[in-house]
C-alpha cells in the first residue's frame, strides 16, 4: 500500500514538473508512453514515475537512518 502512495505521488509530482524535468531528460526514459489522439499528446511517464519513486525512497531511507 506505502509504494502504491509511492507510485501515486510520484506521478502526480513527475506532472506537475514536466517542462522542467523533460530539459533534464525525464519523461523520455524506457517506459514512458507518449501519443497523440485527435491533436492532443497524452503522456504516461510510467518509467520516469517508478525513477523518481526508488529516488524518494532512497532519499526517506537515508533520512530515518540519521534520525
């Protein structure tokens, strides 16, 4: 349920930022789905969401040990 959390924060972070993270290189990694239907790009940044959660886990990780 935690990475599920995870995986839903991540996504909706990864949105939010995606003009920026997309000049970094994010949002084009394997997995991420990009089309187009009737003029509008739909983007599922499905392999840059699971990044950036193993990041957020790593980070919360390193965090509780110091505490």
């Amino acid at each position: 349920m935690r990475w599920l959390i995870t995986l839903i924060a991540a996504f909706v972070i990864f949105n939010s930022l995606q003009g920026w993270l997309r000049r970094i290189g994010l949002g084009r990694l394997p997995g991420d789905l990009e089309f187009t239907v009737r003029g509008r790009v739909w983007s599922f940044p499905f392999g840059s969401t699971v990044f950036l959660s193993l990041i957020a886990w790593v980070l919360s990780r390193l965090v509780a040990r110091l505490l």
